[in-house]
C-alpha cells in the first residue's frame, strides 16, 4: 500500500485520541533567566503527561532530534500536533519545514498544526515556569537536570486521565 503524502497538509485537522502514544503536542516556553534559554515539552495527548522537556534553540533540527530520542524510546505516534511556530514551518507558514515532512513521511506520522498543543501543554509548561521561578543554576546544564527533575516528578504526581468511553 502507498502512503499518503497528503496525509502533511499543515491544516490537516487532529484526529481523536484516545489512548496513551497516540499523539504528541509539541510547544515552547521562553525561561525567566538571563540567556533567555527556551524549553520543549513534548506531551502525550493522551496521557497528559509530559514525555520530554529539554532545552532547545527553537529550532527544526532540535525538534527532529527529540522526536527521534522518543520514537527509539516510546515507539511511533500516529499524530504530532505543533502550532504556527516559525520552528516548525517553511517561511510562508502554510507548510511544515521539509525536513519535518521528511521525518513524518520517513515514520508515516500524520503531522497538524491544531489549537491543542498550546491547551495540552499549557498547564504542564505553566507548572515547571512555577517550578523554576526564583531558582540560579551556575549552567544551562544544571537548569537541565533541573528541568528533567521536574518532568519526573510531575509524570509521577499526574492523575490518570478518566476514560471517557465508560
């Protein structure tokens, strides 16, 4: 069977997911220090749990890498969902970057600009904000393990979410 190219439409909308490794959102958050570092959280849908936060340049070749790491971890999802970041998407903004394409296309993943990413990963990105606030790290990597701390902690405390199919 072929696949389908069409599949990297940048408005292609979001499918429902409903179960764990479905879906990633993919956003950023600009950190409150002096380098102005930014952080990537990548989240499961379907969990809510955050499956990655790291420190980032913003941009593609960051953003592949990650992907990467998890798939070799957690396996491949069927959808990642990103906003309009210039990180993601050529300069005209109505297609993803090729070499993103060319990832999805490689892992036969459906990728979607879709409103979700900043909604799933708001309230995660919120709490390691609130969890870094007022803290000094002598180096970006210390902030690092800092932030990798947090991710742990957080996927730990998480409330499972109810499935709505009962």
């Amino acid at each position: 069977m072929k696949f389908d190219t069409k599949r990297f439409i940048a408005k292609a909308a979001a499918r429902q997911v409903t179960r764990q490794n479905q879906a990633w959102a993919i956003d950023f958050a600009m950190l409150d220090f002096a380098d102005r570092p930014f952080v990537m959280l990548v989240v499961d849908v379907g969990t809510r749990r955050p499956l990655s936060a790291t420190m980032s340049l913003v941009v593609v070749e960051d953003i592949i890498a990650m992907l990467e790491r998890l798939v070799r971890r957690l396996g491949t999802p069927e959808q990642v969902w990103m906003d309009y970041s210039l990180a993601y998407n050529s300069l005209l903004l109505r297609e993803f970057h090729p070499a993103l394409q060319a990832w999805a296309e490689h892992h036969r993943t459906l990728l979607t600009h879709d409103p979700m990413p900043r909604s799933v990963a708001e309230r995660p990105l919120r709490d390691l904000v609130g969890y870094l606030r007022g803290k000094r790290f002598p180096t970006l990597m210390d902030l690092g393990h800092d932030i990798e701390r947090w991710r742990q902690r957080y996927c730990a405390a998480a409330q499972p979410i109810p499935d709505v199919n009962q």
